[in-house]
C-alpha cells in the first residue's frame, strides 16, 4: 500500500470549481468520478497523508485505522463501498485513500488519540448555514446557504458533482473531491448543509462516518425519509444538519453522537453556526465546539438580525450580502485565509446558495477574496455568474 506525503500548496487564487456528471451503477459512477477529477483527490488524499504524518502515523498505522471502518461502512450501505472502490481505481490511488477522504473527521479524531494530541488542537469545520422560507423571500421559494469554512487547502481539492441515478432521485452535491458528498440538493426537492458541532460525549463509541449520512440523506426520495436518515444514524461525533425541502420546510438538527434535538425557524428563517443552540441538549451536553469557534456566537446572531430586517422581501442577494458580512474579521462570518487559534490555515473555502425549487445551486470559492460564482444545476450545464 502507498500513500503519498507530498504536502499541497495552498491555492489562494480563486479558481472556480469543476463539474463532475456521472451514471451507471455505484462503481461506475465511482470510476467516473475519480477519473474525472484525479489531480484534485490525489491532492487531497496528500494533505490528510500529511496530517496523519504530522501525528507519527505511517502507511501501516493508516491501514488499521481505515480497516476498522469498513464493516460499518458496508452495514450502513453496501453501495458505498463500491462506489468509493470505483472513485479510487478511476482516480489512480489506493481504496482505502478514499475511504480516509470520506471518513477524514472521525479518522483524524482517531489519529490524534493514537498520537496523545490535545482535543482543543483539532481544526474544526466551521460554516454558518441559512434557510429562508418561502413565506419570508420575496420570490416565494426557499433559500437555503452556506458559508462553509476548513482549511484554505480546500479551495484547490473540492468539486461539485451531479449524480445520475437509477435506483432513486438525482443528486447534487459540492463536496471535496473523492468524498461522496457534503452539501446538496436532490431531484426529490431535499436539500442539506453541515455545521460543526461538538459535545463533551463524542468519541465514545464507533459511528457511521459523517460525509456518508448526507449522502444517504441525499439519496431520500422525500423530506420524511431523508429525516428517518438523521434521526436513526447512529454517529462518532456530534454534526448540525440543515434540512430543507423546496414546498417550504426547514428543520435544522443539533446531532450528538445518539440523538437529535429539532430546532425550527423563527420569523420564516433559520441560521446556524458552530455552538448548541437547544436548550433540551445544552442541558444534556457540555459545548465543546464553542472553545474553538468562539466567533460562532456573534456570527449567527449578525446573520439572523441582518435577515430578520428584510423578512419577506429577502431575496437572494439578500442572502448573500449576509453571508459576507465581515464584522470582527478575519473571524467573521466570511473569512479571508488566515491561521485558526492553533496555527492551521482556514478560510470561508465556499459560499453556497441552493434553490431546491429550480434545482439550482450558485457556488463562490474563497468568497472573502472572490466575487465570481458557478451556477450549477440538476440539469442542463454549469454558467459562470457574476
């Protein structure tokens, strides 16, 4: 087995995302997938190599933490081997790479325990998501964004791929590349974004990586089923799901390892950062994101007061103006590159907006430095935007 521990080089020019189509059965799409954006998985599968190298851990160490994943992995969905074995032959690289892409949060928790690194020393994913309600826009369909903030590294290894499916409604997603999803909407009228969270109780016992169950939520041919995904998948680490549908429903989900806590939008609209907003989960869970993400809790609120001024004739450059609001930066809500509180580069890698009704999904990478977006749709083809 061969890894490579080339690190990247940190993109800082915006350079819009490609577009991945794929169809056919799982490692067909898989192979696809992998061969259509090689350059961008292997360099990815470089910067997590590299962070494992960074805690001691070589090939081998790598193979046994990968290794312990698949069972459950294969429990959850058989599929998803077989379309991460095709991502990983299309793309020229070794199977379980991609199962380290797609399993990188728990793998990297696993890592640094391995390593007898401090918890506070993790990166944490930040992002702050939005819905708007029909009722509350001034076109009458549903917003739903997301500013999602990693490392800058990622604004050279993402990608959005568009799924083709036989077996169920298709899928758009904008997710690193190699992984099987992260943020998206599909042909059903489901949408999803993910915000870090974390709690005093994580870690605790093995769980379904986190990329995995918004594929699965993905591939929900309606609202109910893909909430019966959330609610029911059991998980290594806590995550908050936004969960929308374009006939005007929203529900955002505080996910700890074993439950989840509902919470509703307000005034037509919901916002989400990085820290429990649940009053029945704060008074279960210690908020450990929040030591961080401290910024979270003034982000949040600066979006949600700049939303509630225009409630119900927000539109979606509305939307936007609010997801760029710079307050306190370079810890504000759209970050330009900067080092996290322990060194680590981050950045608000991509700003998406989704409108599940028209099956359209814009996408700005590094929006702090960036002004041009991607439109990319269900159908028909991508058309650059300004």
């Amino acid at each position: 087995m061969h890894f490579m521990r080339k690190k990247s080089e940190v993109a800082m020019q915006p350079v819009q995302f490609p577009f991945v189509e794929v169809s056919g059965s799982p490692r067909e799409r898989g192979h696809q997938y992998g061969a259509a954006v090689s350059a961008r998985v292997r360099r990815g599968v470089e910067h997590y190599v590299g962070q494992f190298a960074a805690y001691g851990l070589d090939g081998r160490a790598i193979h046994g933490h990968v290794q312990s994943y698949l069972p459950r992995i294969r429990a959850y969905d058989p599929a998803f081997i077989d379309e991460m074995q095709g991502i990983a032959e299309g793309a020229g690289v070794d199977f379980e790479a991609i199962v380290l892409l797609n399993a990188r949060t728990e793998l990297l928790h696993e890592a640094r325990t391995a390593s007898k690194l401090e918890r506070a020393k993790e990166e944490p994913d930040g992002c702050t998501g939005v819905v708007v309600l029909p009722e509350a826009s001034a076109s009458g369909r549903l917003v739903h964004a997301l500013n999602w903030d990693w490392k800058a590294e990622c604004a050279s290894t993402s990608v959005i791929v568009r799924i083709r499916r036989d077996d169920g409604p298709d899928v758009l997603t904008f997710t690193e590349a190699g992984a099987l999803a992260r943020a998206g909407m599909n042909e059903a009228g489901v949408a999803i974004t993910a915000n870090y969270i974390e709690s005093d109780r994580d870690f605790e016992k093995p769980g379904v990586p986190l990329a995995l169950v918004r594929r699965k939520v993905l591939q929900s041919a309606g609202y109910a089923e893909a909430i019966g995904v959330i609610v029911s998948t059991e998980t290594l680490t806590s995550n908050n799901l936004l969960l929308s549908h374009r006939d005007g429903v929203a529900i955002d989900f505080e996910c700890a390892p074993c439950e989840t806590f509902p919470i509703y939008p307000e005034n037509g609209v919901l916002v989400h950062a990085n820290h429990w907003t649940s009053q029945a989960a704060i008074a279960k869970y210690k908020d450990m994101g929040v030591l961080t993400t401290p910024d979270s809790l003034y982000r949040d609120h600066r979006v949600r007061a700049l939303l509630n001024a225009k409630v119900g004739k927000l539109t979606t450059a509305d939307v936007v103006d609010a997801l760029r609001d710079d307050f306190g930066s370079p810890w504000g809500v759209c970050r330009p590159p900067r080092p996290n509180l322990y060194g680590a580069l981050t950045a608000t890698v991509a700003m998406l907006v989704m409108d599940p009704s028209a099956g359209v999904m814009e996408v700005t990478p590094l929006p702090a430095l960036n002004r041009e977006s991607t439109t990319y749709r269900l159908s028909g083809e991508p058309a650059m935007a300004a």
